[in-house]
C-alpha cells in the first residue's frame, strides 16, 4: 500500500491524503497509523474542533513568517519523526521558500 501524506494548507491546517493537493505544502509520509499518531502528537489542536494546525502558522503576519514557521516546527519535530520511520519532506518546503520570501519582499 502507498504511503499515506501529511501536508498543510496557508492557514496552518494540516490534512492526510494519499496524494498532496495543489497547493498544500508536503510535510511528511509514511504509514498511516504512524504518521497520524506522530503528527497528532506534534501539532497543535484546534480548541473546539479536531482540528490540527502547525503551531505558530495562522498567527504568521506574512508569507515570510508562516514559511519560517513551518519549517521550524518540521525541524523540531524531524528527528523524532525519522526515528519512527518517516520520510520528512523538508526539502519540498524550502524549495517553495524562495517563491513565498519574493512575494513578501515586493509588498514591502
């Protein structure tokens, strides 16, 4: 069976799927009782729903801060991650850092 994908919405929203919607970010994969149990333990959950937000993500002021804020929380939560035996895709995030930080610089 495919791996299943954690990825995250601009809103902070995090999401599993078995593919990676255009324009959701990539976050990690692997098997699916795995990768949701450790997700659901590193995220941040909405206070009246189910919820689960990367921390610090809807509070981003900009493009630049949400991006930073990602990948800060990818890189707290990667080695327990790998420890479990998910595929992390940090490289994924920062290849679209690039487009995100030129946006934010032009509205400066």
């Amino acid at each position: 069976m495919a791996d299943l994908h954690a990825y995250c919405w601009a809103s902070g929203e995090i999401e599993f799927g078995y593919t990676v919607p255009e324009g959701a970010l990539n976050i990690a994969s692997g098997p699916e009782l795995v990768l949701k149990r450790e997700i659901e333990v590193k995220a941040r959950h909405a206070y009246h729903s189910d919820v689960l937000l990367v921390p610090g993500l809807p509070e981003a002021i900009g493009d630049l801060d949400a991006v930073m804020a990602l990948i800060a929380w990818v890189e707290w939560a990667k080695p327990s991650w790998e420890r479990a035996g998910l595929t992390v895709s940090r490289d994924d995030n920062v290849r679209h850092a690039p487009k995100v930080v030129d946006r934010e610089r032009e509205g400066l």
